[in-house]
C-alpha cells in the first residue's frame, strides 16, 4: 500500500498557493494568503471535497521577528524540520532551469480536521543531493532573494509542482491559483495540449489553449498595480530559455515583461476576486476579463476561542459544518455567557502580553488590537496621527491598544512604521497603555482576534482587497471598528455589528483620523459602559458576520462556480 492510497483514487482539484499557514510550528506562510489558503483546505478538510494542495516546504520559513529596545525589527531564518511533520514521498521530478536539471522531490502533509476529513498537501522541496547547493536552496525562504530566486521559486512552484501530482498518480480535474505566484502551471498544462504541427496553419498557436483555460481557476488578492509580480524577459529566457515560444508568452503574459497575474487571467476560465469592491477594482484594472467576486471566509473552529466554541457547541450544535446555524446566535446565546466566553479570552491574551512584553494589561478596561502586515498603506499609524488628541479622549474614557504585525524585510517603510508604533507607545505611557507584540503568527492572531474588544482596521482605500482578521474576530464576539473597504464594506451594519469610519470614498488621511477619533470617543468607548448594549453588538457580529464570512461558505462557492462548472 502506498501512503497516497486513499487520496489518489478520486479526481481531484489541485490547490496551488505559495504559502499556506498549516499549523503555527511551521512557517510555510507569511500573512494572509497563507491563512486564507491554510483555512481553503481547512474548510475542504471539513466539507470532504476532494482537493491535493501545492506548496513549497519553505525550509527556512518566511522570518523570525525579533524587536530591539529601539524598535527595529530583526529577522532570523525560521529553520522548521519537514520530516517532524510530514513524510517524504517517493516520487522525483526534474525541471531545466539555466539549462541545468533541477531535481524536485517533496513531502506529504496530511492536514487532519477536527472532524472526519483528511486531506493531502504536497510541500516541494530542491533540498535533493543531486542538485547544486545554490539549487538547494531555492525552496529555502518565502519571498526572499532577488527576483530571480522569485522566478526560480515560482519555476519550481508551477511547473514542478504540476509534474510532481502526475508522478504520483493524482488526476487533476481542476487547477485552482491562488494568487499568481503559482501561473507557470498554465504554461506546463499548455505544454501537454499541444495540437501536431502538420494540423497547424501557419502563423497559428500550438497549444490548445481553451482546453487548458477549462482546467484552470485563478483567484487575484493584489488591487494595486505594483503588486503583481513582473519578470523581465531576458530573465525569463534565461532560466526558462525555450520552454515555450516566446511570442505564445508575450500572447499571454504581456509584451513588456512577464506579468503572473495577465498569465494566469488568460489562462483560467473562471477568475475572481476576493470581496465585491475588489473585484470591481480589479475589472477596471484589467478591462476585458471577466472577474467574479467570492469574497474571503475565516475557518469557523480554527478561529473561534474554545469558549465560543463550548458555546456554539452548547447552543447551536453542528455549527462547525453548518456556520449559517450561527445566523440564530442572536436569539440562542444567553447574553451572559457570551460575555464570560470573551472575558475568557481576554484573560488568555492578557496572559500573553505579560509573558511577551511584561506589560500587565487591564481585564476590565476597554482594548483597541490592531494586527496586520506593517507596510504603508494599512496605515497602522492613523489613530496615532493627534497624539494630544487620543491622550484627552483616555484621560476621560480609558482603554489600552494591542499592536502586532511584521514588515517585509525589504519594506523600509513598514520597518519605520514599526519603530514610530514603539515611538508612539513610550509618548503614551501612563495615559494609555500600549504594547506591540513581536513574532505576529496564527497563535498569537487567534488570542488577539477573541481577546481585545474591538478590532481596529485602517487602510487606505481602496487598497485592502479583502482582509480576514475582522472576520475572525466576529466569530470570537468582537465588533469591528474599520475604514469601509475590503470585506467591511459588506459586513458593516453600523452599530449592529461594528463601526464604520469615514465614508466609502476614496481616503484623506486627516478626515479618516477625525472620523476615528469621533467614532472612538462619542460611539465605541461611550458604548462600552452600557454592557447590555454592547453584547448586543458583539452578538450582531456573530449572527450577521461569523454566519456569512466563513470559508465553508467561500468553499461551496468554488465548488459549484469555479470546481464544477
Ligand atoms: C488572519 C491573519 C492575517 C491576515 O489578516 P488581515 O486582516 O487580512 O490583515 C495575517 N497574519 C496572520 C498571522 C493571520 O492570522
């Protein structure tokens, strides 16, 4: 018997992302795709589809976050040992890149649910003896190096991850991109739907191009321009050199460089976007291409503290396979117990910040958490923008903030941001009490989410295309108070299941903090007082948000409009 029986007897579809949050001990994952696809397979796990994920092993992880006294953050490698939770599989592939064989070999990870499920992931890895201890490395570090290392990953991603689910017997039915980083497997698929050159007239294409657009799937994350990952061609030729005809390429991905995010739109025949205005963002940056909007879910048991789970369970039993059954929340949950769930988990993040930072937080005090990727446009600095005006509004009203979130090694920008919250945290002092966790991961993600009592989201518009942290907070009680863009757009009810700020338009950072700040001191902390009322809000948020924003219900969209068309 070999270990894939039992996951190779049925068509599957192939989930192909390049990071993906399994479980906290491994860091194949930087932020937000990778808990997204992490809880993709979660719900496929729960639902029983039949899916294989893709991934590369990320040996070295993305990076350790270390912070110094003055604020800046250190990265160090976050060596994981795949063999401590994966076995390797017994297949080998080769790709040709620079003209020299790379060997891919790879893991098999089988992502257990907390019901019956089980579903394979395959991490490809080059740590292979026959490969040069450059080719090594390239499935070492997510998104590190040049772009020819991106490429290289990409190449290996793509190509090899495609020809690695042949070779070990998997029948691929679909091939779902999560974002473009995986877009080479179209042009590996192309490869094996080429039509015989005596059929051919001249001038026309090889490749049976609609019948590879049946095969495949895309859903895009990026609403800006400049994050979609662009390789030259001169770099393309050259660790690629003829894998496919240049000008079917350029056809396909481009004249000026090769852009992932063009391959993969002309290469799937279902393509979406990840919350509605995303979507219509998207549509308007690449006029022509049809693209739906399946907006993001959070998994429902990964993400709720295990007292709303004992709740849930308690009160509406069959929630983590149905979570729509939260819809009654309202109506089921006795306001008390709901209240004892959260202070439950606002104990256990309070345990945590003390542990971290020695700061001892408040359990009655109102808390502000803020966690997310620290680069510009999230502008983690917005409430910090009137220091005078946010200490007034404590010495009246008191209440702490939780800060946590990595920057990009290469992102000077978010590395500042990181330094002036520290900046901002020692002016503060003795008015309000701020702490900024180091080390952002899923665990520390699932103790603030459920812990703080409001969610704080502030990006600049319209930039976040969707964000997922909000909705793992509604399945933990806790309302959000957010800037209108992303999926807030559709699960804002203002006062019933969070607080908007400022309109829908597009951002003016003065007006954004204004609004903030209004918000905070005549609705949100005025509102705290009056426990009644705010468990009201914190049930709106579950019954409205946690029944609808859940990846159950992203999942069965995929299946019937993109998996089974
Ligand atoms: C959920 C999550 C994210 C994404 O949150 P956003 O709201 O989309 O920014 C990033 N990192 C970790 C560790 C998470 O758990």
């Amino acid at each position: 018997m070999s270990m894939l029986d039992g996951f190779t007897h049925e068509p599957r579809i192939a989930y192909f992302s390049m990071e993906i949050a399994l479980q906290n001990e491994i860091p194949t994952y930087s932020g937000g795709l990778g808990v997204l696809a992490g809880d993709t397979m979660r719900s496929a796990t729960d639902l029983e589809l039949p899916m294989v994920a893709v991934t590369l092993v990320s040996r070295a992880g993305y990076f350790c976050q270390t912070i110094d006294a003055d604020g800046r953050q250190k990265e160090t490698p976050m060596q994981w040992q795949p063999g401590d939770y994966a076995t390797p599989l017994n297949a080998k592939i080769a790709v040709i890149i620079e003209n020299r064989t790379v060997w891919v070999c790879a893991w098999l990870y089988i992502l257990q649910g907390h019901m019956n499920g089980r579903q394979p992931i395959v991490l490809l890895d080059t740590n292979v003896a026959e490969n040069s201890s450059e080719d090594r490395k390239i499935t070492d570090t997510l998104y590190g190096g040049d772009s020819a290392y991106r490429l290289k990953q990409e190449i290996i991603l793509g190509i090899g991850g495609v020809r690695l689910l042949q070779a070990l017997g998997f029948e691929i039915r679909q091939y779902h991109m999560n974002e473009g980083h995986s877009a080479l497997l179209g042009v590996e698929l192309l490869r094996r739907f080429q039509y015989p050159n005596e059929d051919l007239r001249p001038g026309e294409s090889p490749y049976d191009i609609p019948r590879v657009r049946e095969l495949c799937c895309f859903t895009t994350h990026t609403p800006v321009d400049a994050g979609h990952d662009r390789f030259p061609y001169d770099l393309v030729n050259r660790l690629l050199s003829d894998f496919i005809d240049t000008a079917t390429l350029k056809h396909l991905a481009g004249d000026e460089s090769l852009n992932m995010t063009r391959l993969a739109l002309n290469l799937s025949e279902h393509v979406n976007g990840v919350a509605k205005r995303h979507a219509e963002v998207s549509r308007k940056m690449f006029p022509g291409y049809r693209v739906k909007a399946v907006t993001n879910g959070v998994h429902p048991y990964t993400w709720s503290s295990p007292g709303f789970v004992k709740l849930y369970d308690q009160h509406l039993p069959g929630w983590c396979h149905e979570p729509e059954l939260l819809v009654r929340a309202d109506g089921c949950l006795p306001d008390n117990d709901v209240l004892e769930a959260h202070q439950r988990a606002k104990i256990l993040l309070i345990d945590k910040i003390r542990t971290l930072t020695g700061v001892s937080f408040d359990s009655q005090l109102p808390t502000l958490g803020f966690a997310r990727r620290m680069t510009a446009y999230k502008r983690p600095d917005l409430l910090f923008s009137d220091i005078e005006r946010l200490k007034s509004i404590a010495r009246n009203q008191p209440f702490q903030i939780v800060l946590a979130g990595k920057a990009h090694p290469h992102d000077q920008g978010g590395k500042q941001l990181i330094e002036m919250l520290h900046r901002h945290a020692r002016e503060l002092s003795g008015v309000i009490g701020m702490v900024f966790l180091p080390g952002y991961d899923m665990d520390i993600a699932r103790l603030m989410v459920a812990g703080v009592d409001v969610w704080l989201n502030t990006p600049l518009r319209p930039m976040e295309a969707s964000g997922t942290s909000g909705m793992k907070a509604a399945f933990n009680g806790v309302p959000n108070l957010s800037v209108l863009d992303g999926w807030w757009l559709e699960g804002c009810i203002e006062g019933v299941t969070g607080w908007a700020v400022g309109d829908s338009m597009e951002s003016e950072n003065g007006n954004d903090a204004a609004a903030l700040y209004n918000k905070l001191e005549q609705v949100v902390l005025p509102l705290y007082q009056n426990q009644a009322a705010w468990v009201k809000v914190m049930k709106g948020a579950i019954c409205k948000n946690a029944s609808f924003f859940n990846s159950h219900r992203m999942m069965r969209r995929y299946t019937t409009e993109a998996y089974i068309r």
